[in-house]
C-alpha cells in the first residue's frame, strides 16, 4: 500500500499536517556516508551553532535519580547538563524556557525499536547473520521518527529483527530528526548484536523445511556458530603469537565477517540483546552463555521473566518488556501485566520498550501502567523509560536521567508525563528544541521541507509477531 494509501487510515488532523508532503518521497539529499559498519559507532557531527546555554526554569524537575524538585530548572551549558536545582541564574544571552505549571523530565528513550529500516528488518536468507549491520538500512527520514519526536523520544536502539538464531548488529540513534544520518548517530555508542529464539526462527525456517524448525534446532545452530568463532578466535591468536615471536613463515587465517562479528561477541565487544519470551528459553540463553564465556545484556519482550526473575538477576541480566501485551503468540499466552514489577522487585533491571511504531508515541502511558499493575513508584515507572533503557543499550553515562555533566536530552510536558492525558511540548536534545508543539504546522525546528519517506507500520516486529511482517 503506498504512503498516501496509509494515510487515510489516520486520523483526520494527523492526516492534514501530512499533506503537503506527500507528493513524493525519498532521503535527503545530504545524507552523509556510513561509518565503517564493523566499526565502534562513529561520532556523530553536531547541527550548526546550538545555543550555548539553555534554562529550563519553573517547572516540576524528575530527576530519575535524585528525586523531584518543585519549581525547579535546568541549565544546558554546550549541549551538557550543567545544574539541576531551584533559583538557577540565567546567563548572559542564554535562552529561557518557562516551565511553569510543566514537567522536566529526561528525553525517554527506547531501547527496542525497527523504525527507520524502511522493512529491511530482517535478513531471513540464513539463521545466522551478525554480520550484517542495521545502520546500512537506516532511513533517517522516515515520519515514525517524526512520531517518536513528538512523544518525548530522544533515543533509540534500532535492532535487526526476530527471524535468526543471531541476526545483525543494531545502530543507536538521537532522535535529531531533520538533520542528516551521520548526524543522527549516537556519538560512541557501545555496539548490540540481536539473537532471537523460540518460535520465529523456528517458524521461518520451519516453513523452508530447514534447519532450525525447532528449538533443538535453533540452539544447535546457535551454539555451532559460537563454537566456530572460538575456533576462529584460537587461529587468530595462534597465528599473532607467532609474529610477536618474529615468524617471517606465519600465515594469517582467512578473514571471515560473519566470524570475526561473532568472536567479538566472545570478546565482549558486542552487547548482546536477546528476543526471548519463555523462562526455560531465558536458562537455556544464560548456560549457553556461561558455556562460551560472554554475558547477555538484556531479554527483550521477557514475557515469562517473573517465573525465574531471581535467576535473571543474579547473572545481571535487564529485560526490556511490555507492561500489557498477552496472547497474540503462542508464547505469548502466559504474560501478565504485573510481570515488570514482579521482576524489578526480585532485583531485575526492568525497561519498557516499544517494538512498535505506533507504541513508541506512549511510552509515557506505558510506564503509568506499572504504577496500576504492580504499585511501581514514580520513579521506578520513570527509570522503566529512561534510565533503565539507557543503561541496556550501553548510554547511562550520557542520558537517562538529569544529572550535571549528561547529554541535555530532555522533555518538557503540559501534565504529569504519566498520565494519559500528558502531552510533549518540547523535545530538546544536546540542548537544542527539535519539537516544539507551540509551532505552526508539524512543530519540527530543524527539518528542511523534504519529503518524508517510510511507512507508519512496517518494519516492526509487532507485524512479525502477529505473522504479518518481515518475519512471517
């Protein structure tokens, strides 16, 4: 169905903003070049002349992690966070937002997403592709990012999707929506590889009448292909000890992409983030970890984490779920709502993602449902959006929550960003406003008039679980 074809699915206010550019579709023109794809994420490249300094003043200050402070403000100083507290000066020349009767809180981030891989989200020609690279696939223009910006998100890890044992490497992104690709990377972010298991790889190649068609399968696969990679790995160490030791005859192994993406998830170079919903799958995942020697950063989805939520903790393991969905798979028909807290309560990192186009707009809602289903604090809910997110895809050192020195990343909302009610009137990153509600139009401050290109439902692994998308 094309672009304009969708839209007449949307509500008719939404539909009006989108008119004008519907006409065509396509990148902008400016998009620079991807990095290296084998490389650590290469530092982004900032707009032109950001303010340099911005005061958040007035306004109802979360924190995240020390508290909330009334009429409270925020200083942005070059793009960081410089104070956090009451009666903070303004200095020469630095723009002023009033938030008076708002909130302040950190830009919400979301650390499951496919948005922006224009339906490229799997590559389902083999169980196991690590080398492949998300960034190659990424459509920095796409209006679902536009979606997200104005629902508060600042961040995304941008995953390959479920149809391997072990598919691509994920791109990490600041929601900078109207800037160029290389703009939009996160400067540094750590490197994600995504394994999957359980029922849509075993339904994909099942379906082809080949290997993997069942869970013996698919951790076959898996553990052959990690078994090769530490042979990998030995011929390589082998081969460099002997030219440290001055052998002129030594001969360097073929170079092998698929293996040299998966020795460095034996490095450790790779957070691994795994698609994963039942607990004997969960133990399964964690010994085959144990048995090759890297460690697991998150379960995604995790429907039946509180069922072995002690042994999750206990290898420091986040899960990264939903607080309602349940039964739309097989695996999915013994999910809770109460499954977030559950977990957090017995020492688990708990994030809510949104593996959804269209449940990336309410993640705010999202984290208000923790509150009804498991009485989480309003911190514990807003960590679930923030901190905790951040920390599985490897930036809590960056954003997260507002603390002096981190990226100034932040949302400024009209009510308490955990009700239903709440809406984004101001989404700033690295201290600069690229959605400002008050604005005329879509709100955008940095995009230039292009057309925008992508679908508002493809692309998400809510169609591959429904056995619609990409994955079947």
């Amino acid at each position: 169905m094309s672009i304009l074809g969708r839209a007449l699915f949307w509500p008719a206010a939404i539909l009006a903003l989108f008119l004008p550019v519907f006409a065509q579709s396509g990148n902008n023109s400016s998009d620079a070049a991807s990095p290296n794809p084998g490389s650590t994420q290469a530092p982004a490249s900032q707009s032109a002349s950001p303010p340099a300094d911005l005061l958040i003043r007035n306004g109802t200050v979360l924190t995240v992690t020390h508290g909330v402070i009334q009429n409270g403000s925020v200083l942005i100083h070059n793009g960081k966070i410089a104070q956090v507290g009451s009666n903070i000066a303004a200095p020469a020349g630095a723009t002023v937002i009033d938030a008076t009767g708002k909130y302040v809180m950190p830009g919400i981030i979301d650390c499951h997403s496919h948005l922006a891989l224009d339906g490229d989200v799997n590559e389902a020609t083999s169980p196991i592709t690590p080398s492949m690279n998300m960034l190659d696939a990424f459509v920095n223009t796409d209006k679902g990012l536009y979606h997200a910006l104005a629902g508060g998100v600042t961040s995304l890890l941008l995953l390959h999707g479920s149809a391997n044992m072990i598919g691509g490497q994920a791109v990490v992104i600041k929601n900078k929506f109207g800037l160029s690709r290389e703009q939009m990377l996160f400067p540094n972010a750590p490197r994600s590889i995504k394994f999957a298991s359980g029922e849509n790889p075993k339904r994909v190649y099942g379906s082809r009448n080949q290997l993997p068609s069942t869970r013996m399968g698919n951790f076959e696969v898996q553990r052959e292909a990690l078994q090769q990679a530490k042979e990998y790995m030995r011929d390589w160490d082998d081969y460099n000890a002997k030219v440290q030791k001055g052998d002129k005859e030594a001969r360097a192994p073929k170079r092998d992409l698929k293996l040299e993406a998966l020795a460095d998830v034996l490095r450790g170079k790779l957070l691994v983030q795994i698609h994963c919903y039942r607990a004997d799958e969960f133990l399964t995942e964690m010994a085959i970890a144990r048995e090759f020697g890297y460690h697991i950063r998150a379960f995604h989805h995790a429907l039946e984490a509180y069922k072995v939520a002690d042994k999750i903790a206990a290898e420091g393991i986040a899960i990264a779920t939903w607080p309602d969905w349940w039964g739309f798979k097989d695996e999915a028909w013994d999910a809770q709502p109460w499954n977030a807290v559950m977990s957090s309560r017995h020492g688990v990192r708990v994030a809510l993602k949104s593996d959804s186009n269209d449940v990336v707009r309410r993640l705010n809602q999202d984290a208000g449902k923790v509150i009804r289903y498991g009485g989480a604090t309003q911190d514990e809910a807003l960590k679930m959006i923030t901190l905790n997110p951040a920390w599985i895809i490897g930036v809590d050192d960056h954003v997260g929550s507002l603390d002096v020195g981190k990226d100034g990343d932040i949302s400024i909302w009209d009510k308490d960003p955990l009700s239903s009610y709440a809406k984004v009137e101001k989404t700033i990153i690295d201290g600069e406003v690229f959605f400002d509600s008050s604005l005329p139009g879509l709100g955008l401050t940095h995009w230039k008039n292009a057309p925008m290109s992508g679908s508002d439902f493809e692309g998400s692994e809510m169609d591959d679980e429904m056995g619609i998308g990409e994955a079947h």
